[in-house]
C-alpha cells in the first residue's frame, strides 16, 4: 500500500529550490501559479500553469519556479513511498525516460481540490485523517495516471520543443555576456519570432528569462557556499557588480548580502511544507 511521506505548499515571489538534488520518495507536484524550469537527465523543459511534475524515487533533477510580473508562484507537492505500478520499477509513475511534465487539462481543479485536501489534513492531523489522506492520494493517483497516459500518446508540438531548445540554449550560456539576438541566430530564427513564441510560452520574455536565471543561479551560491559576493556575480554572468545589485534587488528585494543572512537552506528539510520567500 503506497503511503505519503510529505505533504506541503510552497507560496513564493520566486524559487529556485535546492541544488541537484533527489528524493528517496516519488515527488508529485502540481503547479498552481507561475511557470517552471526543469533540468532533468541533460534535458532542460519547462512547465505552465496546472501542469504536473512527477519526478521517480532518487531521480536527480534541479527544478526553479518563476512568475510573470512578479505574480508570485505557487505549487501543492506530495511525496509518495511504496507504489508498485505493473510493468514499472517500484516508486515510479511514468516509465523510464518520461518527460516529467504532464499537463491535467480539464483535471486541474479536481487534482487540485485533491492535493489541497491532502495537505490541510497532513498540517491539521485530525482523528481520521490518514483515512482520508489515503483515500485523496487513491484519487488523486487514479487521475494522474490518465492524464500521463494521455500525455504520452500525444507527441510534444513544435512550439514545447522550440522553447526547450531555447531553455537549454540559454541555460549552457547565460554565464557569458549572451544576448536575444544570440538565440536567435542559434536556432536559426528571427529575434522578433524568439521573443514573440518564447514571452508566450514561458511567460518571461528571452531577455527577463536570463536575468531570472542568473539571479536563481546566484541565491544557490550565496546560500550553499562561501564565495565571495563580487565572484559570484562574475560567475553568473555578470560584468559590472552595480548591474548585479540592482538585478538582485528587484528580483529578491534586498541585497545579496542581506540574502545570505536571511536565509539558509542548507538541506532539504529546512524548506519545510510551507515556503514563504520575500
């Protein structure tokens, strides 16, 4: 019998989550506001509004969640131990080599409804609580597996596939001084078409994208290392570290250094369920 082993919200501005990392559970997540990066297997994908993320038991993937405007982002996430799907390895939903990305279409809200359940009943632990759990986690399952199975008898369109090529593009250069008109010429189009296909889909126009990259790139160093704050804006692309400052600022309302002392998130378990990040 599969049980939850974790149950939480996460409510930021932005977030850029941990380093590499894996979990020894089935993680689950379903995003309810704002868009997302993923780096999985050398593959770099991103994920909109409503789309699921399913990652297998000690899958290693880095994944960072942005918004549009500064709206915020928003996701529900479940971790699951004990599945054993036929025909697929234990504690695995999707098969080997799936996109972790799994869009609900019209299951969103029931999923959703689900998901929220699942977690006020895990935060509250009310008596009965695991009964219920266990029956939302049954549902919510039941759905997942048909939108995935739908989702992997449907080819990816050319526009998911450009976007990802985008994405990787940018996220093997953006430590250089890389322009649009970089891109653009990498994937053989114009920047007008670039710009126009990548603010639609990613929500962040080419430009916003990278500096979106390279502030995540940097809150990961200023909390996992020592470095020197002038280094790690070099390392990040960075050539004038008044420019950095100013782009850290509006990305996170404060100076790196005043991140630093801020926050520290070192392991997994200081993220808690319930993420509040200014």
């Amino acid at each position: 019998m599969p049980s939850i082993v974790k149950s939480g919200w996460l409510h930021a501005e932005s977030y850029s989550g941990l380093p590499k990392h894996y979990h020894p559970s089935i993680e689950i997540i379903l995003i309810t506001k704002g868009s997302a990066h993923i780096e999985i297997d050398g593959r770099h994908l991103y994920a909109r509004e409503r789309d699921l993320l399913i990652y297998p038991a000690r899958q290693t993937h880095f994944d960072e969640f942005f918004s549009e405007s500064g709206s915020g982002v928003e996701n529900y996430f479940i971790r699951i131990s004990g599945l054993q799907l036929r025909d697929l390895p234990g504690d695995c939903v999707l098969p080997p080599g799936s996109s972790p990305v799994v869009p609900t279409g019209t299951f969103a809200d029931e999923l959703l409804k689900l998901f929220q359940l699942i977690y006020r009943e895990c935060t509250l632990r009310q008596p009965g609580c695991s009964t219920i759990v266990n029956r939302a986690m049954l549902g919510a399952l039941l759905i997942i597996l048909r939108v995935s199975e739908r989702e992997r008898l449907e080819e990816m369109d050319e526009t998911r596939i450009f976007c990802c090529q985008a994405l990787e593009y940018i996220r093997q250069n953006f430590r250089n001084d890389i322009k649009v008109g970089d891109i653009a010429r990498a994937l053989a189009v114009s920047h007008s078409h670039l710009t126009h296909v990548f603010s639609r889909e990613i929500r962040l126009s080419p430009a916003r994208y990278i500096t979106f990259l390279r502030i995540s790139e940097a809150k990961q160093m200023i909390l996992f290392t020592q470095q020197d704050l002038h280094r790690i804006a070099k390392a990040v692309g960075y050539g004038r570290y008044s420019i950095f400052i100013s782009h850290f600022r509006n990305q996170t309302g404060m100076s790196p250094e005043e991140y630093r002392l801020r926050y520290n998130l070192s392991s997994e378990e200081d993220c808690g369920d319930h993420i509040e990040l200014a």
